[in-house]
C-alpha cells in the first residue's frame, strides 16, 4: 500500500514539472480572430497581445535550473521505497477496510430510502416559477402529480384514493385540510399560483368519447407545440361560428411567429413575410439595438444573436405573427376563454358574432378539438 502511495506521488510530482514546461512551450499559440464585416472575413493572429500575456503570467510558471534539479532529486529519493518484511508478505495479512466499505453501504443505503420516502418531482415549485426546462422530460401523468403535489404541500386531503396512497407515502406529508376548507387563492404563494397554472396546461386532455378526430388537427400538428400550448395563434372570424353536437366549428385564421436567423451582424439585411396569405414581405436591417423596418426605421424589434432562428417580438413585448392559413377550428363546448395567470370562463360563443377574437395560448385535446382558448399580453 505504502509502495502504491510513493508512487503516486512521484507521478504527480513528475506531472507538474513537464506540465509546467508543456503550458510555456504552448503559450506563444496563435489563435485566431475572426471578424464580420458584410461579406468579408479576416483572420488575424494578436502577436503584441500574446507578448504582453506572456509578460503577464505568474512566476509560479517559471522554475529555474536549479529548482528543476532538486525536484528531480528529491523524485528519485522518493522513488527508493523501503524493502517489504517477507513476513509480512507471507502472512497474507492487510489492512482491512471491510468495515468502513460497509458502514459506508448502510449510510448510503439509509440516505437513498430516506430521499425515497421524501422526494418531490419538482422539489422547488412552491418557490420558483417554473419554465420548460423544468418539466422536460415528464410524462403527462408526472407532471399531472407534479401539480397535485403542491396541493399536497399544504396539507390536502385527496378524494381519489389513488392520489392519497401515493401521497400518504411521502413521510412529508399530512393530510390535514379538506376539500371545502382549502382556499388556494389565500394559501398559495405566487410561485405556486403560476405554477398551478403552467402545469394544468401542460398536462395533455383526453379527447371525448362519440368525437371523432377534428379535421384541422392535422394542420395545428404540422405547426407543433410548445410548453403544452400549438404554437399557432389564431383569430376568430366575426360571425363565422356555428354550434354542432358537443363543439362549435368556426372559421379562423391560423397565425405563426415570424423568424430571422440568428447569426445577423450589424448592417445585414433580411426579407421576411409577413403575411403568407397575401405575400406581404418587410426589409429589416441589423443595427446594434436589434432590427428595424427598412422602410420605417421608427418600428423596432428585440433581436439577439443565438443558434438557430429568432422569434420576432416588437417592442419587447409583442410577438409578430403572420397569417398562415385558413380555415375551420373546432372548439370543445365546455372550452374555457380568458388570460394567462388570470381568470377563466368558459367559452362563450355569442362574442364571436360580434366581433374578431384572437387567441396566442391554444390548448387542444388529443383529437385536435380546442379547450383552452388564452391571451398571454404579448
């Protein structure tokens, strides 16, 4: 064992010396500075500046001859172990770490049933405001949990004896409060009033029973989801809706966000559309703010350089969609209407005869029939 230590050691000390020598051999490497200017690119290598961090390192980098001789020395008088007792050898005796290994085994044993019994799916969701990343990866039945289980921090007593089973073997938690006693608007923290939310409408909706698939499904498929939401927005056409068996059917116009690339440079330029319907199309330049509107330099738009396209937003705020599409939309009679994080009702069809609605936050069951019909405020 000793033998293995001393050797060890020796190694590392070896390491440090040419490691040393290695990084200052290393350290007059050219690197290269690309730069964007239009269409052109120039590479050039910084000499002065690798003279001046040359000049710059620490001394520590640096050993002398005579320091390099005596570490070397002392390597080699580390390296002459002390001979092995042949008793010793013969005995067959060493040193015994079982003990310890077990010992070890029953803590991590004990600690791993312990966060058994204790976890959460999203440990922090009574404190922080949940995004996708957070919830990526779970299937719907989790995340489904994941929402219960906020209630159940609080004390919730489930009417499903499914949900309480599951629940009653966490060692956290005491079913204390009961349906008509518990008042999420007074007990939630803001955190979980959002999260509530958000994960509601991530959680997929079964279709109803005697529906067929809705025709449009196919088109709202095509276009994706994000976040549990399509990633359409769509406007109601006024006086377009008409009531069938369980659902409405109206005609609508189906509405996708406008990208760029994202690798622009100040002073590129793009053509975007705008309207695919109409082939309506807009010139926007590259400056060191974000992107501006060639022919109206005072419409500006948030831009940041990234992988892949970039999302349009004007102002910060505004997401810039462009008609698509159009075509019928089927929405579930017992849909509901209203804004992000505020309250719901549900989906009330006479508005639609009135007047144009338009909607950026659509939830839709799994036969492609709309039942949360949202506002986002951008």
């Amino acid at each position: 064992m000793k033998k293995i230590l001393y050797g060890a050691l020796g190694v590392l000390v070896l390491v440090a010396v040419f490691g040393s020598i290695y990084v200052r051999m290393n350290s007059g490497r050219e690197d290269e500075v690309v730069i964007r200017a239009g269409a052109a690119v120039r590479a050039e290598a910084p000499e002065a500046a690798d003279a001046q961090e040359a000049a710059a390192e620490p001394a520590w980098y640096e050993l002398s001859e005579e320091e390099t001789v005596e570490v070397l020395t002392a390597t080699e008088e580390d390296d002459q172990f002390p001979e092995e007792d042949p008793a010793e050898e013969e005995s067959g005796e060493e040193e015994d770490w079982t003990l310890e290994e077990k010992e070890f085994s029953a803590i991590e044993t004990s600690i791993r049933k312990a966060i058994k019994n204790r976890n959460y799916i999203l440990e922090n969701s009574d404190v922080q405001f949940l995004e996708w990343n957070d919830v990526r990866g779970l299937s719907s039945d989790e995340i489904s949990m994941a929402c219960q289980e906020i209630y159940a921090r609080h004390g919730y007593r489930f009417e499903k004896k499914q949900v309480l089973r599951y629940f009653q073997a966490k060692t956290w938690y005491d079913a204390t409060v009961s349906p008509s006693d518990f008042h999420a608007e007074q007990i939630f923290g803001e955190a979980e009033k959002y999260n509530v939310k958000y994960l509601k409408s991530l959680v997929a909706v079964k279709g109803l029973d005697g529906m067929g698939k809705a025709s449009s499904k196919k088109k709202v498929d095509s276009y994706g989801y994000e976040n549990g939401y399509s990633k359409l927005s769509f406007k109601l056409k006024k006086g377009s809706l008409s009531k069938k068996n369980g659902y409405y059917e109206v005609t609508a116009v189906y509405m996708a966000p406008v990208t760029v690339p994202g690798d622009l440079q100040p002073g590129d330029e793009v053509r975007v559309s705008v309207n695919d319907l109409k082939g309506a199309r807009l010139t926007l330049v590259r400056d060191e703010d974000g992107l501006y509107d060639k022919n109206d330099p005072t419409r500006t738009f948030e831009y940041f350089n990234q992988s892949g396209r970039v999302t349009l937003y004007e102002d910060s705020a505004d997401r810039v969609d462009k008609p698509v599409y159009e075509g019928k939309l089927f929405i579930r009679e017992d849909a509901v209407e209203g804004q992000w994080l505020g309250k719901t009702r549900t989906f009330r069809p006479q508005t639609v005869k009135k007047r144009n609605l338009q909607f950026n936050a659509v939830t839709f069951d799994s036969k492609g029939y709309a039942v949360r019909l949202l506002n986002t405020g951008d």
